[in-house]
C-alpha cells in the first residue's frame, strides 16, 4: 500500500508543478495577427487566464516569449526569430521585440508562457501571428493608378455601364447619393503566373 502511495504521489507531481495560469488572447500593437505592423520593434501582449477559477487573483512572476518564421518551427521549440529566455516581470502589456531585426513584409509567429507567484511555469499559449508592413522606401515601388489615356467609351462622358458597387445599385449618377462606393473589376492573369501572395 506504501509503495502504490509514493507511486502515486510520483506520478502526481508534475502535474502540480504546472503554473494555475496561462497566456490568451495573444496581440501585437494591441491587436490580433495584424497584416502590416509598421513599427521594427512591435510590442507584443497577452491576457492571463487562471486555469482553475478558483484560483482568481494568482499573478505571474516571469514570462518568456518564442518567435519563429513558421508556426511548425515553434512546436519543434526552433525559435529561430527570437527566445527571450525567462524574464523576470509582472507586465504582460507592453513586451518590446527585442528578437532578430524584422524585415519588410515579414510573417513571425510566437507564443508565450508564464511563471506564476510560486514559480510554476505554464504551458506554452496558442501561437499568434503578425506581418510586417513596408518599412524601406523602397520598398514602395507602385506606381499611381490614373486616367492618362480613356478609352472611346469613356472619351463619349462619364458613365458607369457596367461597373457594379455595393449600395445604391441601378441608381443613375446624377440621383445617387454622395457616399463613398466600392467599385469591382476583373483581371486576367497568365496561365503561367506564380502568385506567392495577393
């Protein structure tokens, strides 16, 4: 009976070596997987959740933050990007990159993890996501979309056959109401065209 006790009490202590709280709600600039973060050392966030309810109130101790170029990376704890390692601090608002230097149009995945006030450290969160916007000059390399040369139909006057806009749809020009409208157009591209994104 001894023995199935401490056999017992064994096999039970990892489990309560597992922090009562845990990393959600993961953001970058205060917001969820943002698609063009324009600052080079975004400032990541996460909430704390207590894993029990009536373990309200606990607070974290440390946290540590993992970055990677790919999401697969993260779980083969390939950190490629940026380990913070442990950091000692109670602030889960206001975590400064301090990672690799992020490049224009770059994709980063991370996570996050805690230690609470015993120094029990949590799972690792939910990955996020955010993507880099345009950082270089130029790195804007568009040119201006303008009415340099009109077609026939157009040198006729202004007219709208044809195009479709959400709202106000079959209204003649001179009837519909000054809003901001939302034009649709087609595009054909080559059958050879090798799209990385759009």
């Amino acid at each position: 009976m001894l023995h199935t006790a401490l056999a017992l009490l064994a096999f039970c202590s990892p489990i309560a070596q597992v922090a009562s709280l845990r990393p959600t709600q993961l953001r970058c600039e205060a917001l969820v997987e943002p698609l063009a973060v324009g600052e080079r050392a975004p400032h990541l966030s996460f909430l704390l959740e207590a894993e029990n309810p009536a373990a309200r109130g606990q607070k974290m101790s440390a946290w540590q933050v993992q970055a990677a170029g790919y999401e697969r990376a993260l779980a083969l704890a390939r950190a490629e990007l940026w380990d913070s390692q442990r950091v000692e601090d109670r602030d889960p608002t206001a975590i400064e990159w301090a990672g690799k230097p992020l490049l224009s149009g770059q994709r980063v995945h991370w996570r996050a993890r805690v230690w609470d006030e015993q120094g029990k450290p949590s799972a690792w969160s939910v990955p996020a996501s955010f993507t880099m916007g345009l950082l270089e000059p130029s790195d804007w390399s568009a040119e201006w979309i303008g009415w340099d040369a009109p077609s026939k139909r157009m040198q006729a006057g202004p007219t709208l056959a044809g195009a479709e806009w959400i709202g106000y749809a079959g209204d003649e020009l001179a009837s519909a109401p000054a809003e901001r409208r939302f034009y649709r157009g087609a595009l054909d591209l080559p059958a050879n065209a090798a799209l990385g994104s759009a």
